[in-house]
C-alpha cells in the first residue's frame, strides 16, 4: 500500500512538471501587465453561429472551411479584362463588383483566412453565451422602435449596398446615410464598445497605455476611444458617439466599462442607455483574449456575451483618410435624385 502511494505521488510530480506553465506577461512601470501594440481582428469566425453547427470546429472542419475561403480569395483576386463589356444596368446578377457593380473587387478586401482561436480551439462563433451561440431575441418593442427608426443610421451597418428597396426618405438627408458611409464612424462596430471583426479591411487595432489612461486606435475610419482608469463615469447627461469608458485592473485582466451611448449609434438596435463590459487579458507574448458582455433591458430578452482573440501584428497602421471632402456624400443624393427622375417621382 506504501509503495502505491509513493507511486501515485510520483505520477503526480511527473504530470505537475509536464503541464505548461503559466504565462507571464510583461509589465508597465506601475505593475500591470503590457497590453501594447497593434492587432489583426481579421477573423473567418462569424458573430454569430450557423443552426447546428458546434461551438467548436475541428481541425478537419476548419481547415476545409479555410480552404475554401482561401480558393473563392484567389478567384477574386484574379485579373479583370480592361476591356470587358459594361454589366447590365442593375448588375447581372453575380457575385463580384462587376456582377452587383459594387466598388471593389476581392483584392481590395481582407475579411479574415482563419477561425479564431482561443485555448487552443477554434471557434465557430464569436458569441459564447448564450451557449447556442446566438445573439439573444430582441424584445417586441425594441422590434417595433427599430421599425419607427427604419430610416436612420447605426453605428454598426456595413458600407451602403444599394438594392433600390431601402426605407423611404433614406437618400433625402445626408445624416440619414449610414455613419460609415459619412465617414464618422468604422463599419460594422469595428471601433465599438464592443469591437468586432468587420469582415472587410482596414483589421488593426493599436493599444496604446499609461498609468491613468488606455488608448485603442482603429484602422477603420479614424476612431480612437479613450479608456480613463479608475474614473468616475461622466453625468448621465453627457453621451457620446462610443460611449464613455472607464477601466480598471481585476488581476491581469483590463475590465473597460462604457456607458453614457449617445442614441445615434444604436449597435444592434439598442438603446442609448446599452451597457458594454469588456475585458482584455495577454495570454501570451502575441495574443490578446478580448471578451465583452452586452446588456440593454430595453432592447434584448437578457444579457449576451463573446470572445475571440487579437493577434499581434508587425503591420503598420495608415491613414484612413476616406472619402476627402466627403465629395461622394453628395454624389450619392444625386444619384437618387437621377433615379427618382428617371421613375417619374
């Protein structure tokens, strides 16, 4: 019996020496661990998660998907005819800028070549609680407030992909075109509270951090939100297109809590009074976990949660200079006034 118990405690030394050991980040001249640097938040995983996918890809499943992704890249990229025929007015159909006639072709665009890994799994949806991997059902009159305010702009829609079928009066106020399109705002909640992949270009994210303050830098657009730490959030009275945030230390994990949204934004179809909780922990010497938690009584059924990582990157972080002068802006409105003529309106 002795001798099994010298042996169990044996096997447990040995398995204790073979476990990887806790990874230690480096620290700011305060203690806190160094969040520096610049991210790639270019990622194939979704927000949300297919029906009857599970939350986890294996690795068969994620490198089929990834080839895929990797051949319909390659067939984007390929050369265009300079002198090919103009598509038929409204598009032929197809997928592509010469099929819907878009602004880019593939080779302009960097929506991600991988699934998102975090303790070593790769992950099918960012969303994580609810366990089904789904953004939690609005409720009815968040429904029936997103229908009176069809016709305004939200912080997280993608770049206009015009059908002819948008909400009337769409095209009539150029404070009605969506806050990317108007170059105010990164598409598609990009610069958040909560920052999400847009599924586009322009990936990076800079963190940039003292004692008193943490900056985050977008690529997309020109947003840079400002973290003051152990602060006091603004009066009530005070909102603010990404909110106010304030940060604290709960370990080696950054918690960044933003509230005081302005009603402009709306991620999602929320209200101003959205609450995001983020956290930001360095796992190792080259990736960010980023978790955040959303929560608006008004506008979802409960609270809704997701993670995924923030690779760092070499690349450089350039100038977003837009539209200059916002000349397209008013391009755009004439365009739906040629329209309009050309329908008898």
């Amino acid at each position: 019996m002795r001798n099994i118990f010298i042996l169990l405690i044996l096997a447990a030394i040995t398995l204790a020496a073979q476990a990887p050991k806790p990874y230690t980040p480096p620290r700011m001249p305060d203690g806190h661990p160094d969040l520096q640097g610049t991210y790639d938040l270019a990622t194939l995983t979704p927000l949300e998660r297919a029906a009857g996918t599970n939350a986890v890809l294996t690795k068969e499943e994620a490198a089929k998907l990834e080839r895929g992704a990797a051949v319909a890249r390659e067939e984007g990229d390929k050369s265009i005819r300079g002198d090919r025929p103009a598509p038929p007015k409204g598009g032929d159909g197809s997928k592509g800028s010469a099929g819907n006639v878009g602004g880019y072709n593939t080779g302009w665009l960097d929506p991600g070549s991988t699934y998102t890994v975090v303790d070593g799994q790769k992950r099918s949806s960012i969303v994580i609680d609810p366990p089904n991997g789904r953004v939690p059902a609005m409720k009815p009159e968040a429904l029936r407030r997103m229908l009176s305010l069809v016709a305004r702009p939200t912080s997280d829609a993608q770049e206009s992909n015009d059908t002819g079928l948008e909400p009337a009066g769409s095209y009539d106020d150029p404070e009605r075109r969506p806050l990317g399109e108007r170059c105010l705002l990164g598409f598609g909640s990009t610069s958040g509270p909560p920052a999400l992949p847009d599924y586009f270009y322009n990936n990076l994210h800079q963190i940039v951090q003292t004692r008193d303050t943490v900056m985050i830098l977008t690529e997309m657009v020109h947003d840079a939100r400002i973290v003051r730490m152990n602060a006091q959030h603004l009066p009530k009275s005070i909102r603010r297109w990404m909110g106010d945030s304030v940060g604290h230390w709960e370990g080696d994990t950054l918690v960044v809590d933003t509230t005081n949204f302005t009603d402009k934004t709306r991620f999602r179809g929320s209200t101003e009074n959205l609450h995001v909780i983020e956290r930001f922990t360095r796992v190792d010497a080259r990736t960010l976990l980023y978790r955040f938690t959303i929560e608006d009584p008004e506008t979802w059924e409960k609270p809704w949660s997701g993670e995924y990582a923030w690779p760092a990157t070499d690349s450089h972080i350039y100038e977003y200079a837009c539209h200059e002068a916002n000349y397209a802006l008013s391009d755009i409105l004439h365009g739906a006034r040629v329209r309009e003529a050309e329908q008898g309106k």
